[in-house]
C-alpha cells in the first residue's frame, strides 16, 4: 500500500534517510507496538513512536496521574491530574498523531493476562519501575518470541537494552535475556523507589526517546540492533558506555536446563 499525500508530508524526514525511506515508513505504519507503563519512561517514549507514525500502540498501565508525576512525565498535563494515565497518555497522542490508533489497557500485567497481551503485538517496550513487572515482561516476550526493548533509570543513571532470548546469534548462543542482566530480584525494599531516592526528570526523556529509537530501528531494520548489549548513560559525567551481555548457560529461562517453561512462577 502505498503512502497518502498527507502521510508523505509527515514522514517526510524519515522517508529521505535511506535507513528508513519509504518502505521503512510503512513497516512503522503497519507495525504494532506495546508500552509498560505511561510514566517517566513511557511518556516521551509513547510521543516519539507516535510522531514516527507506529499503526498501532498498546499502553498498559493501571495508574492515575498525580501531581509529582508531572515533573518528567511529559505526556500528562495538570488537567490530567487525578485521570488514569492510559486515558491521559491516548488523549495526548491522539493530538500528536492522529492517524495512530491507540489500544488502552488499564490494567496491571499478571502471570494470567502478560503472555495474551504480548502476543498481539511486534514488539514491546518496557519502562515499568519494579523488578516483578520487568521480569514477567522478560518471560512473556520469550515465550511469545516477541523483541523486548527495556529502560530502566536511578538518580543520574539509565540504561537501554534489547531482550531477543529466542533466537541465536552467530554462534548458535541464545540472545541474553533480562535474566541474564539481573540474576534474581533484590529483597524487597534493598533499592529505594523513585519516590524514596528521587529521579533526574530530564534523564527520563533520554533514556525514553533511546527506547523509542531502537523500537524504530528494530522495526524498520535499520542500523545495528541493541541485542547482546547494555548501552549505559551517566547524566551527571555525560557519559555513555555500551558493554556486552552474556548468556548464562544456567538461566532459567534460556539456558540449558530451563526451570521456567511458562508464567506460573509469577504467580
């Protein structure tokens, strides 16, 4: 199907990068995307991916918007205090994009629901803020054999990684999974949240619009995938590193003796 007019007009500055170009554009047009959360780093990743023109975005998040998230959750406004953040967030890309069609899903993910929300789109984006989300995520996306872009940020520091377990590189060595980055949760309470430790806003937008950057790329094909490698940023020596993941024989999910063959253990 060729591109519209209007639609050759918008994605203009794609359509003359020979990375992208016209077919590349209606890859990101026909493609379907899912967000995990619509906070610090789902918001400016949400708005970049629907300024891109993604045919279709899934934003799952069960929470509302409060006052103390406006300080780097760009995609909600004062008017939008107290309104679920699912609401808030499609009521804004509708604005930045209208031809994007947005699919709300107000809820929380679950061993029950993870696997069936996965498995409708072609990749997900991960910007939750807790360590048994971003784990049930990692899971689902493995056994859907879905691409799995995850962000995570502290205090000064985020950092960027693309999860694809289920396939091989080069050596026949499964891709690393989050499983491989973070053995096992840390105890409960061991890592202050960002409301206890405080978060940098403008740090979220970076590592948010990295996220969004790699999803494009994942799916037009452009460039080098993230995939096997951890891309580090420091804000306060703005500095980034990138280093390379390993697969560990022993994970659990991917390894050699896999103990996780579904999403019962989150239960």
């Amino acid at each position: 199907m060729s591109l519209s007019d209007t639609q050759l007009e918008r994605y203009a500055r794609h359509i003359v990068l020979k990375e992208i170009g016209g077919p590349g554009q209606q890859k990101l047009l026909n493609a379907r995307v899912l967000v995990v959360g619509a906070g610090g780093l789902g918001a400016p990743c949400l708005m970049y991916l629907a300024a891109a023109g993604i045919g279709t975005l899934g934003i799952v998040d069960h929470d509302s918007v409060s006052l103390s998230n406006l300080q780097r959750q760009i995609i909600h406004d004062t008017e939008s205090i107290g309104k679920p953040k699912v609401e808030s967030a499609a009521a804004s890309l509708a604005r930045v994009n209208p031809d994007v069609k947005i699919e709300m899903h107000r809820t929380r993910l679950t061993a029950e629901n993870a696997l069936d929300l996965v498995s409708r789109y072609d990749i997900v984006a991960d910007g939750c803020d807790n360590f048994p989300t971003r784990f049930l995520v990692n899971d689902a996306c493995h056994f859907a054999k879905v691409p799995l872009v995850s962000g995570a940020v502290g205090q000064f520091e985020g950092q960027v990684a693309t999860f694809k377990s289920y396939l091989r590189d080069a050596d026949g060595v499964p891709f690393p999974d989050y499983r491989d980055l973070v053995g096992e949760a840390p105890p409960p309470g061991s890592i202050p949240a960002c409301e206890e430790a405080g978060v940098l806003g403008a740090l979220t937008g970076v590592i948010g619009s990295l996220m969004a950057l790699e999803v494009i790329k994942e799916i037009a094909g452009a460039g080098t995938s993230l995939a096997g490698k951890l891309l580090i940023y420091d804000a306060l020596d703005t500095r980034f590193r990138t280093i390379r993941l390993r697969h560990d024989p022993k994970n659990p999910l991917s390894g050699d003796e896999p103990a996780i063959r579904d999403l019962s253990a989150h239960v």
